[in-house]
C-alpha cells in the first residue's frame, strides 16, 4: 500500500469469485487540462492484451440488482452478489507465470497504486488476509468529469506505472495476477463516476431493464467481443492419473506427452458458465480408432465454473503407444433443438 493511501472497503457478499473493490480517498485533487472532451465517459478498450475466447474470457459482469440477489446487464445470472466490476480470466497459473499484459482501457491520469501482495487463492488463508486490501495490487486511473477505472488482482512486482504518471489507452499497465480477493488469475475492471458504480455494458441514462445501454461505454470493437457466448471449455488436457481442479488450474497437466507407464488415461475439461440442462461429452479414443471411454452426463445447475474428467486405468503393462484423442462437446437445448455450441478436441501422444 502507497505511503498516506486511505481506502473505503467494500466487500462481495460470495465469495464463488473474487473481483473486489476498493475506493481511494485522502490523495488530494488531479486537474486536467481544460478541454471539453475530457469530461465525456470514456470509451473503453480491453484492459488485457489477449484473445477474446482463446486465451482470456468474460467471467463476470456487473450485478445490477440492488438487492439480495444478483442480475447482470442481460438479466442473467453471470455475476455475484455485490460483484462491481467486469472480469476477464486467463487460462491458468502458468499462463499467468509467463505474463500477459493489463493495459489502460482510455486514456487518463494514475491516481493511485498498490503493490506487493501475494499472488494467491484468498481462501486458503481467509477472507480475514485481505480484508481492505480486497483489490490486491492495482491502480485507479482519472479520466476528467469524475470518472474513474479502477484495475484489480494484478502481479506482484509488475506495475509498470507511477501516481501522477499520464497514460494513453493500451499502456501497459502490469501483469494479470492473482492477488486479492481472487480464486483464479483475472482482471477486474470497474468503472465509476463519483461514488456511483456504472456497469460498462449499460452506461448512464439506461431506459430499459434487460440488455445493453442506449450508450455502453465499450467501443464498438470491443463490444462486439463481449456479447457473445461467454459459456466455454477453456482448458482441457489428458493426465496420467486422477486429478483435483487445484493441480489442474496451476497449469500441471499441459503437457503433450505421456509415459507408456502412467497408472491411467484421464481426459479433464475446466468450464466457465455451463448452464443446468447443457450436455457435456468426453471421450478418449486410441491411436488404432477404438473408443476407451465415453461419458455423457447432463449439468445439473448452472455454474460459474465447473471441473469434470474422466478415463480409464492401465490394464496392460504398458499403454500403446501413438496419438489419443480427447473430444469434448458441450450441447443445449435451443427452443427444443439440440445444438452443439462448443466442441474442442486434445491430443496426447504416448511414447
């Protein structure tokens, strides 16, 4: 925490994931220069320099609901009681180890920085470890006319930025990390005008209760990115033996080969957002074309994220060697049709 930083916390009622805010007082005024444009929202960009849908997605939004419950822009459930930001994963831990960038999403002025916090799961050492310092290592940018964006759960050591330091849209600003109240490595962004929270989706003056803003503050080209299907299978890989979501999501299992003597074939897919209802297949075929395994099962509830494998132990003395295959195929009823909206294929080979 920056010498004389004075925060007000806020803390999400769920903890199913973490994306936290912080709000920044007693770091005196920033001026800007006096010209008009200054004071209009700002059109946002991506505040990560990534692929949308192949190494980062949208987790979660905004909650509107003022109550209890939870509701996005959309009138769906992909957030979390209290959730005041949008928030955009990377794969694992070892992607998050090799580095992918945080950039400013409009231009503006740094108003505040933290850093120096540990890159770790919250709920190993509690809610009590980050208590007002939900945000983990981050900074506020100003953009003039009072609005504000704020960028949560970086890297430790990675912020490329100094208070007081102007930045144009796309700087670098760190590393995605997972510091804070986060279970898995993502940024959060949150935008606000004075104390008021505004959800990027919707803007200001919204006229209707479900669906996008008569002016979101995302530029065309970005949201265009956003409103698409946020279900999806965003990492899958084979194992050689049973395995937890923990070992999977540190990036343990990315490997394209495998010993001849592993105890067990086990195809694992990791998803974000399967809807109750939704079929989820896996199978595992032989380089010689012969099925191993097949399993079908339908999701039960809808979920943030979800964590399902399956395989087969060795039998012989030694696997045959050559290329398996893993499918996996996600399909939803549409209107009482059923339609594969997402297929993904893995290959291992065994030597």
């Amino acid at each position: 925490m920056g010498k004389g930083m004075e925060f007000t916390r806020c803390t999400p009622k769920s903890a199913v994931f973490a994306a936290a805010c912080f709000l920044w007082a007693g770091l005196g005024p920033v001026t800007f220069p006096a010209h008009g444009a200054e004071a209009k929202p700002p059109a946002l960009g991506l505040p990560i320099r990534c692929r949308l849908g192949k190494d980062c997605w949208l987790v979660n939004f905004v909650d509107v609901d003022p109550g209890p419950g939870r509701r996005d822009y959309a009138c769906r459930k992909r957030t979390y009681d209290g959730h005041k930001g949008t928030d955009i994963a990377i794969r694992d831990l070892a992607a998050m180890a090799k580095g992918i960038d945080v950039v400013a999403s409009a231009p503006g002025i740094v108003k505040a920085v933290r850093d120096g916090m540990k890159d770790v799961d919250f709920t190993i050492a509690g809610s009590g470890s980050v208590k007002g310092r939900e945000c983990g290592n981050g900074l506020v940018l100003v953009h003039g006319g009072g609005w504000e964006t704020q960028y949560c759960h970086m890297r430790r050591g990675s912020l490329a930025v100094k208070k007081g330091e102007r930045v144009e849209r796309g700087r670098k600003l760190g590393l995605v990390g997972h510091s804070g109240r986060a279970q898995f490595p993502h940024v959060h962004l949150a935008v606000r005008k004075g104390k008021r929270v505004i959800d990027p989706f919707t803007g200001v003056g919204r006229q209707r209760q479900c669906g996008l803003g008569v002016a979101p503050l995302w530029r065309k080209d970005v949201l265009k990115g956003l409103t698409g299907e946020t279900t999806a299978l965003y990492n899958a890989g084979f194992a050689p033996s049973r395995l937890s979501p923990r070992a999977a999501r540190r990036g343990d299992f990315s490997a394209s080969q495998m010993s001849r003597t592993a105890p067990a074939m086990v195809l694992w897919v990791d998803m974000f957002w399967p809807r109750a209802g939704d079929i989820l297949s896996l199978k595992i075929t032989a380089p010689n074309g012969r099925t191993i395994v097949e399993r079908s099962k339908t999701v039960d509830k809808t979920q943030a994220r979800r964590f399902v494998f399956t395989g087969k132990k060795r039998k012989s003395r030694l696997l045959p060697p050559g290329t398996y295959r893993g499918d996996i195929t996600l399909v939803r009823d549409k209107g009482g049709a059923k339609e594969k909206i997402i297929s993904i294929v893995r290959e291992v080979e065994v030597r």
